[in-house]
C-alpha cells in the first residue's frame, strides 16, 4: 500500500540509527516503540478518555433506555443531550485507531521484513542491515526474526514462552485500568465489554506465537508504556470529574452572592430593629 510506504521507511530509518546507537536489534525496537507512542499519545489520551467515559456512561444510558424503550426518537434525543451534557463522543475511541493504523502496519512490515526496507532506504547497505544479513539478532537468548512457534526444543522455547504470557498479562492488565470501575453485574454493554477485553488479550498472545519475536517484544513495550499512559489519564480524569464545573462553580458563586445579600439586608433589619428600641 502506497500510504505505509513513507511510515516504513521512516521506520527503519529510526531502527537503523537506534541500532548504531545501542549496537541491540532488541533495545532498538524497545525505544522505537516507546518513541512511536510518544508522538501517538494526543491520539492514545483521546482515545483511552472516550472510552472510560462511554464505560462510565453506560449505567445512565440504561436508564435512558428503559425511560423510552417505547420511543425510539425520544431516546436518540435523550442520548444525544446526555452525550453533550457529559461531552461524550461515540466515535472518539475508533477515530484515533483509524489514525494510528497505517503507523501500525508499517512498523508491522519492517519488523517483519526488516532488510527489505533497509535496503531501501540505505541503497548502498547500513549497520543494521549488515547485522540481520550475518547474524540471528538475539535478545536474552531469543531469535528476534522467527517467531516463537519455530524456536527449538522446549528448553529453547521457554524464554519466547515467557515473553508471550506477559504480552497476554500486560495486555489483560491494560483492560482492567479501563473497566475496573464501570463493571456492573447487570449491565449487558459492560458484560460486553468485559468479555472483549478478556477475549483481546488472549488473541494477542495467539499471534504473537506465529510472528516474529521482534514483533512481540513491540508488543510487550507498547503495553507496558501504555500501562503508564492510561494510570496517568484515568487519575487526570478523575480528578476532572470531582473538580466543579463552570455551570457548578457559576452555581456556588450565585448562592455566596445572594448569601451575602441576605445577610446585608439582616444586618439592616437588626440596626433598624435597635434604633427603634432606643
């Protein structure tokens, strides 16, 4: 696809400096991911955001739909003034990943047939690609070009074992920061939600048993950075939600104010009241 070709070439233009820089094919793809994720982040905090708040959102709109489960217009109404009121977009969770997945494919393509793009982007040969081209890159005893299915005995396996459970591990733990508080046993969408995030996880870790092991460490990073994200954006949205709003602080001002007045015009009623009784 002519739109992934600019984003694999940059990629493997990054993974060929990082790796003249870190002399590991493995420590390369980690600071690809992290910095990969750095540059996504507006799209990963507008993203994980949509979805805590549709999470939060659903008991309300259970109760919307019962309240006019007889009216189908009066609860598209409904819904849409409770999505303005709590600035909810529908579509703010999938637009992000619309964005990110050419970015997704790309880095998918170089991991997977590195000197195929080294090679275009350096004509005359690079570090990097002199390395894949002798050498099985490996990291902490695991081949980074072949996929943990193919490594050799069970001994040999164990450590592409272990890195795909914690693939699996991170990936159900990065679920949980989102749903652990909107699970509600008698919910339909949060069971749904539940189930997805369960299902999600596991078919990760089915995939990463097929491709390449460079390929799961990516995964493993881009939980694990991700972890990070999301603990920091769900404490930022928490805190938004018990901080007032501008209608509630505008609320509180107009309550001090007429407090206020209301106490000035008793103090006068007092001073009049003891003028009269001198």
């Amino acid at each position: 696809m002519a739109i992934i070709q600019p984003f694999a070439e940059t990629i493997a233009f990054v993974l060929s400096y990082m790796f003249d820089t870190t002399s590991s094919y493995g420590f390369s793809i980690v600071i690809l991911t992290v910095l990969i994720n750095i540059i996504i982040f507006p799209l990963t905090l507008r993203q994980t955001r949509s979805t805590k708040r549709m999470q939060d959102a659903q008991p309300q709109l259970q109760k919307l739909q019962k309240q006019h489960k007889d009216n189908k217009e009066e609860l598209n109404k409904a819904v849409t003034e409770f999505y303005k009121e709590k600035g909810i977009n529908p579509f703010g969770c999938i637009f992000p990943l619309i964005v990110q997945m050419p970015i997704w494919f790309a880095l998918f393509r170089v991991l997977r047939e590195p000197l195929l793009f080294l090679d275009e982007v350096f004509p005359e040969g690079s570090n990097l690609g002199l390395f894949l081209s002798g050498n099985p890159p490996l990291f902490y005893g695991m081949d980074l070009q072949i996929p943990p299915s193919q490594a050799g005995t069970i001994i040999e396996k164990l450590p592409y074992i272990a890195l795909v459970l914690l693939v699996v591990l991170t990936a159900l733990y990065q679920q949980k920061q989102i749903t652990k508080k909107s699970n509600n046993a008698n919910n339909p969408q949060a069971k749904q939600m539940q189930t997805i995030g369960k299902i999600m996880p596991l078919f990760f870790g089915f995939i990463s048993w097929t491709l390449p092991t460079g390929l799961v460490v990516y995964f493993l990073t881009g939980n694990i950075f991700r972890i990070g994200q999301q603990s920091l954006i769900v404490k930022l949205e928490d805190k938004e939600e018990k901080s007032p709003t501008k209608e509630e602080k505008k609320k509180e001002e107009g309550e001090k104010e007429s407090s206020k007045e209301e106490e000035t015009e008793n103090s006068r009623k007092n001073r009049k009241k003891r003028r009269k009784g001198k």
